[in-house]
C-alpha cells in the first residue's frame, strides 16, 4: 500500500522509531483512510499510468523494483523444490 500511496501523491505520517526516536515516513495510517475511501477502486481504475512524473517512477523503481527481484527468486526457488515432489 505504500506504493499506491507514492503513486496517488498521499503523504505519509511522520512518526518517531520507537527506541531510537528518528523520524520516519508512516503509510499505515494514510493507507488505512484511502482502503476506506468510497472511491478509491475508481481512482485506481482511472489513475493516468501515462503521465505519471519521473520523480515518481524513479522513487517506486529505487525502492520497490529490488523487492520484485527477490520474490521473484523466491518464487523460483519454490517452484524448482516443488517440481521434485
């Protein structure tokens, strides 16, 4: 949900790490409201994907491109295991 946030502009709650006391950017409570919002499957079934901003692509693919790669390793190590049973 973070991603979505980032990709729809929603700002994220500013929070302290419990322990150290830095500051860090909180989507739960931002995604809690939009996954209640009346509204929000329409504004991802009409979200403009062909004019999203560079700065937003860049901040999705630093930060959750990598994350794909793994689960994706994950996946294939899952399925090569499993062809064996």
């Amino acid at each position: 949900m973070e991603a979505v946030c980032i990709m729809l502009s929603i700002k994220p709650e500013r929070k302290p790490e419990p322990g150290t006391g830095r500051m860090f950017d909180d989507f739960w409570g931002p995604s809690v409201k939009l996954l209640g919002d009346m509204k929000f499957l329409l504004q991802l079934k009409n979200y403009e994907k062909d004019n999203i901003p560079p700065a937003t692509i860049k901040r999705i693919r630093d930060k959750y491109v990598r994350l794909i790669c793994l689960v994706t390793d994950a996946e294939e190590i899952c399925t090569f295991h499993m062809s064996g049973v």
